[in-house]
C-alpha cells in the first residue's frame, strides 16, 4: 500500500491511502465487465489477488480468477489454485498472470478446469474500438435456430480460433458459435457466424 503525505488548510485533508493496482488486477476487472460475471468477493493476499465471480448465463456457476504477477508460471501455481478451488467448492478458475506458463503447467492447468489467460490480454475493453465488432456466444437455441436456418453442420460455418483476442474477451470455447454483429454503412447491420476450433 502506497502513503502519499498531503496537507491542505481549507480541507485539514492531512493523508491519503492508495491501494496499487497490478496489470493483472486491471485484467480481471476488463474480464469480468467483458465476460458479464457477476461479484462476489475479492481477496489480495502474498501477492495473489483473487476474485469469486458468478456466470451469469450458468446461474450457481462460481468461478475463481487469481492474478499472479510470475515471470513464469509452473505446476506448482497450479497445484495451489486447484487447493484453492477445492476448499471454496469451486470447480471452474481462471489464471492472469503476466508472465508465460510452463507446458507442464498447461496440461495441469486442462485436466483441472483452469483456464490459463495469455499475457496478451488486453487491459482494455476491445468492444469500444469502433472497428471492432460485437462478439456473442449462441446459447443451445440460438445455435439450433441457426444450424436449422442455413442447414448446415457447425464445422460448415466459416471458422474463428479460440485464441483470437475478442473470442477468448468473451470466454468462446471450441465447438461454440460466435454472432459477430458488424455495423454497416448500406445495410444498417451486417450479422455473421462463426464455428471457434483450437
């Protein structure tokens, strides 16, 4: 915690506590608006800030982010954010860190349903760039209404990587749908879907 002294007569305002902010903890903060969780609780202890979230479209489904600020991040990371998840009862978790993740720490990191943020994950929100579009993951019937619609398979859709920077802001997994809703100047609004691959 950083103490600025600061002396003013009119007010008798003699100091102020500010609270630093990591890159991380801005992530999470940019993650949680874009992913449209709802609060819960947030804890910075050694030098890990951790935030309980709830899915808003999954209602009861609580997810863990911790911000850790290691240059690399190994198994051991790993292994603790799951001790974590398993005393909170919570099954699902997302690492911010800042630095890159060992590839033993990946494979850990699948097997216990923590999803690994990359360090290229902006700090701000990419949705009010006016050049880019509005992403939107299809609900089970929306994806229905539109396979049906266009009679075609998923796999047929033109494809988006998971690792594009605005489907991993809103949380898009392989096997998803993406509704991308482009503004254009003849049409109004232009709607495409997009399949998400590994």
């Amino acid at each position: 915690m950083l103490e600025f002294e600061y002396s003013n007569s009119q007010t008798g305002f003699n100091s102020l506590s500010v609270e630093e902010e990591t890159l991380e903890e801005r992530k999470a903060k940019i993650l949680i608006k874009l992913r449209g969780y709802g609060f819960i609780k947030k804890e910075k202890t050694k030098g890990i800030a951790s935030y309980i979230v709830e899915a808003q479209k999954d209602e009861g489904r609580k997810i863990l982010i911790w911000c850790v600020s290691d240059d690399t991040v190994g198994i051991l990371t790993i292994n603790r954010m799951a001790k974590a998840m398993k005393e909170a009862e919570i099954e699902h978790g997302i690492l911010i860190a800042s630095g890159r993740y060992t590839n033993a720490a990946k494979q850990a990191a699948k097997k216990k349903h923590i999803e690994l943020l990359p360090k290229t994950f902006p700090v701000f929100d990419i949705f009010e760039h006016k050049l880019v579009p509005k992403h939107e993951i299809l609900t089970p019937e929306e994806r229905e209404k539109v396979l049906a619609q266009y009679k075609v398979k998923p796999y047929q859709l033109p494809q988006i990587k998971a690792s594009d920077p605005a489907a991993k802001a809103i949380g898009a997994k392989p096997g998803d749908i993406l509704r991308i809703t482009r503004k254009s100047p003849t049409a109004g609004e232009h709607v495409v879907y997009r399949y998400v691959v590994e």
